[in-house]
C-alpha cells in the first residue's frame, strides 16, 4: 500500500478533488448542498496540525512569485483593501454520471456534451494588497523558504506522478484565511470559511479558497491578490483587517508584469512567529519589569535623557482602542512632542521614527506641510469607472502607528483638498474614524491608529491627547541593539497591548476622589482630560504586565501629569 494520491503542498487542488470523491461515495449531494464544504476543511486541518508543515509553505510576495509553481499551496499576507461583493460560478456539474467540482478552482470545467446538471454556487470576493507600512523585521528570508520549499517539491516528485493526469488537469489554485493569533495578522479559525487568492491563499479547516489571475497592482511594487472566500460569513471578515491566506496559487504568468523589473523587487512578509508572542515567556511581572527597564533605557537614550518623554512615549506605544462610546474612542492616547524645529527633527525625529521601526510592525510618516495637504490623498475615493475603491493614505490597518511631521509648515493657504485633508486627519486623531467617500454618500470606519505628532508649537492641525514640550539634554551616540532585546522589545509591547485591564473596587473610591480633587484644582479639566488621566492608567499598569491598575501605578501617572504639566506653564 502507497500513501495518499495527493499532495496537499504541491497538489493541493487534487487534495480537495480526492475529498470530493469520497464525500460523493459518503452521500453527499452536489444539487441539495448548495456548495457547503464536503470534508476538505477537515483534511487540511490535519494536514496542518503540526506547526512544521505550515513552515513550508512558501510565503508569496514579488519575489517568491518568480519561482513558486502554480497549483501549489502558498501564503499570502496582506491587507483587505477592498471589498468586492459576491459571484456566482459553476460549483458543481456531472460529466456522463459523475459529479465533479470546480469549487476552489479559477477556470470552471465542463464536460464536451451538454448537460443539465450543474449547480451554481456563490463566492465573495475580497482585493489583498502588502500592508501598508509594514516593516523590515517583519520579514524572513525568500531564500530559505525557497530552498525549503524546492527540496519538498524535490522530494514529492514520485507521489506527484500517482496524481491522476484528468485530476492534475481541472486543478485550479485556492487559498484558505489562517490569519495568526498573537500577531497583527487575523486568524480564522477552523471551520469558519474559507477563499482563495489571485497570487496565493490555502485551503482552511473549514472552507478552502481559491486564487485567480492577478489584478493591477496598487502602486510599483506592490502585490495585490484576489482572493475568493468560500463558506464564511460576511462578519469574519471587515475592511482593512490584516489576514494570512493559506491557499493555492493560481495565475497566468503571461499575464504577469515583468518580474525582473526594478519595481518588483518588494520583500517577503515575515514568519507569523517573529511577531507572535511565544507560549512561556513574559509570565512573571519581574519579567516585564526587566524588560521595561530596558526599554525605557533605550527610549530616553533617543530622547536625549528627557525622562518625562520617554514614560508619556511608552504609555503611546501602548496604547490602542478598545471600546467605543458613542463618538469616543476609548483607549487612544496621541501624543504631541512640542519644541521641535528642522535641526532637532534631524537628530532625535530621525533617531526616533528608525527606532519605531524596528520595534513596531506598521508604521507610517506624513509631513504635514502646505503642499501636502493641498494635494494628497489621504482618504479613499470609490471609482465606479472600475468599481474599486481607491486607497488613501489613511486606509490603514488596525495597530498601524502613525509620525505627522509639522515642524515643515510654512505659512500658506490650503485649498479644498487640504482643508478636507485637515479635517480627515483632526477626525482619525480625535474620533480614531477615517471618512470613506463613496462619491454619492461619505462613510466613516473606524481604525485604530497611534498618532504621534512633533511640532515647533503645540499642533493647530493636530490636537493631541498629550502634549508635552520636549527638553532634550543632550545627544546620546546611537546603541548597538542585539536582535535577541530587540525581539524582546517587540514580544513586551505587543504582549502589554493584548492584555486585558480592569479597577478594583476598593480602588474605584480612591480614583473618585482623585479626580474630583484635580477638578477643584484645575476648573479648566473637563470630562476627555479625566478619561485621559484613566487611559494613561491603564497603559501604566500593562507596561509592568499588570491586568489590574494598584494604587502605586496610579499615583505614577499623577506625578507624570504633574510634571507634564509643569513643562506647559
């Protein structure tokens, strides 16, 4: 006895027509089903049960596209930039009496003769693009999943051959979502749907996917994919969400731009463990005490020992939204480094928006000058000419921190563009809400972005949750940082951000009387500067791996606003 007549790496479509064969034999009916999965979800799912499968499955990107074959499984990490509604296809037909299936597959098969006996089923159609932002450490190397990947395909050539040649030729690429827990990238789980993808995607635990040829590309050097999701229902998924397809790559190379062009020689995404938090670590709160020392260190470094800045950026860098009232989004907490001008930038600005690149998976910078704001695109824009919605600069996705840069900005009048560039940018800072315009109504989603705004004076365009006049005290020679601390920085915030917060009840008095005394102090506190002070508590408290705020990390944030506030007088 052999093994299986089919390789869920390098024939993954055989895979799921084989699955399809046995469901038949098992009762299953093409004509009643209305295309629901047969089994496939549950044969991949053991497929990839073991962690080191998945690691050979190479990750598509305009590099890895020059030599991964098509019809064999690949991922594809990326952004959903568009929505692009349902179609309907040809699921299912009998060909003489057997029923065969063209679900997961691009290019629908029909038997020569005429038949009656096909089944229309429905798809969704989603547009991937890179993540906008997305960094360098993010990354892995294309080379090692290459050889990795030749030396599988190398030796699944004699289980390839047993592959039935009429099984081989109907296959057609498929993609399945298995976004990554811990990660920036969503992970569907089992059995909740599946797609396929127009450069890569593989089948899911539940529902598999399918690949198709390749749309334009977004800009030069970017690579999109269409991906077709199978069996999911529409709220798995939303707009701007960061997902891992795990699918069959299917296209026509000779619809292909030229790959060895400059303008394709994008990098690879990263192994979803180099941003994932790995089980046993970062579990005692001296753990992340030390870890935050560390940090904390090399924060202050960069800011030329301004302390204050160093403890009011973390608090930043941790901060995300997470719940809304009303038009309040609950947790952001931006912040304005004032005091800055053209040479300072030029040190520390720099310093600083290298460093967040190391440490952050996306980020972003924006100049806020006249020029750019008259002529940007910062929100998307729906064309009906190609019914697509075209990308702006603030089509971001969730976790994506954001540097606006006005220590550039002259004096000079804005036009139509840059006042509703201005409005755009004031409402993701207050609200964390990007207006979509859909030409015949305007639409607001909402995002989740840290903003981090530097600026000579305190910002007009800007008005940040925290603004602090930066008191740099001198310039410290840049740090030699080991990967080892820097995957520990980014483990540490990423861990600190996923951790869930609440307030005891013998501390919730103590918080009352608080605030109720800084009212009587400061009558010019209002109700945002009292959800500020709570927020900054809560980011103190998951910066020493705390999930309940104690009296000792309030009182630190006291003090900080404290000393903030002496820097404004």
């Amino acid at each position: 006895m052999g093994g299986p007549a089919y390789d869920c790496l390098t024939n993954p479509l055989g895979a799921v027509r084989f699955s399809f064969g046995n469901a038949l034999s098992s009762g299953y009916d093409p004509a009643s089903s209305h295309g629901k999965d047969w089994g496939v979800v549950d044969l991949f799912r053991h497929y990839f049960s073991d962690e080191s499968a998945i690691s050979q499955v190479p990750i598509l990107d305009s590099s890895s596209i020059k030599w991964v074959q098509p019809n064999t499984l690949v991922r594809f990490r990326g952004m959903l930039q568009d929505m692009l509604g349902n179609e309907f296809y040809a699921g299912a037909y009998k060909d003489d009496s057997t029923w065969r299936t063209n679900k997961y597959s691009d290019v629908s098969q029909f038997p020569d003769g005429p038949s009656s006996e096909t089944q229309v089923w429905e798809r969704r159609l989603l547009y991937c693009v890179p993540v906008p932002g997305r960094n360098q450490w993010t990354e892995c190397s294309s080379l090692e999943l290459k050889n990795r990947f030749l030396d599988l395909t190398g030796q699944n050539r004699e289980k390839r051959a047993r592959v039935d040649e009429e099984m081989t030729d109907s296959m057609d690429s498929n993609t399945l979502e298995a976004g990554l827990n811990g990660s920036p990238f969503k992970k569907m789980k089992a059995g909740e749907g599946t797609s396929s993808a127009s450069k890569s995607q593989v089948p899911r635990t539940d529902n598999a996917p399918q690949s198709s040829a390749l749309p334009p590309a977004t800009s030069t050097d970017s690579l999109p994919c269409l991906v077709k999701i199978y069996d999911s229902p529409e709220s798995d998924l939303k707009l701007n969400d960061v997902v891992e397809f795990l699918g069959v790559l299917t296209f026509d190379p000779n619809t292909m731009m030229d790959m060895d062009s400059p303008a394709d020689n994008t990098d690879d995404f990263s192994e979803a463990e180099s941003v994932q938090m790995p089980s046993g670590k970062l579990k005692s709160p001296q753990m992340f005490k030390e870890i935050r020392e560390s940090l904390m260190k090399h924060l202050t470094g960069l800011l030329g020992n301004d302390h204050i800045a160093a403890e009011l950026l973390l608090l930043h860098l941790l901060s995300k939204v997470h719940g809304r009232v009303d038009n309040v989004a609950v947790g952001k907490l931006s912040l304005n480094l004032t005091h800055l001008n053209k040479e300072s930038m030029s040190i520390f600005g720099t310093q600083l928006r290298d460093a967040l690149k190391s440490l952050l998976p996306f980020t972003q910078s924006i100049p806020l000058t006249i020029e750019y704001l008259n002529t940007a695109s910062l929100g998307p824009k729906k064309d009906y000419g190609t019914n697509r919605l075209v990308p702006g600069v603030l089509q971001v996705a969730d976790g994506t921190h954001l540097i606006l840069d006005e220590t550039e900005l002259q004096q000079g009048t804005l036009n139509s563009v840059g006042v509703e560039n201005a409005n755009l940018l004031k409402n993701l800072l207050e609200c964390q809400k990007v207006e979509y315009d859909f030409q015949y109504y305007k639409m607001e989603m909402a995002t989740d972005a840290q903003m981090l705004i530097f600026s000579e004076g305190k910002s007009n365009i800007m008005p940040a949750d925290m603004v602090l006049p930066f008191q740099p005290s001198q310039v410290n020679p840049l740090q030699v940082i080991t990967p080892e601390t820097a995957q520990a920085w980014r483990y540490y915030l990423a861990t600190c951000k996923s951790l869930s917060h609440s307030i005891g009840q013998e501390l919730q008095q103590v918080l009352e009387n608080d605030l109720v005394a800084a009212r009587q102090t400061d009558r010019s506190l209002g109700s945002q500067d009292l959800s500020r002070l709570l927020t900054m508590a809560r980011m103190m408290s998951v910066s020493y791996g705390e999930t309940t705020l104690s009296l000792e990390h309030w009182q630190m944030v006291l003090e900080l606003e404290r000393l903030r506030k002496e820097r404004l007088k």
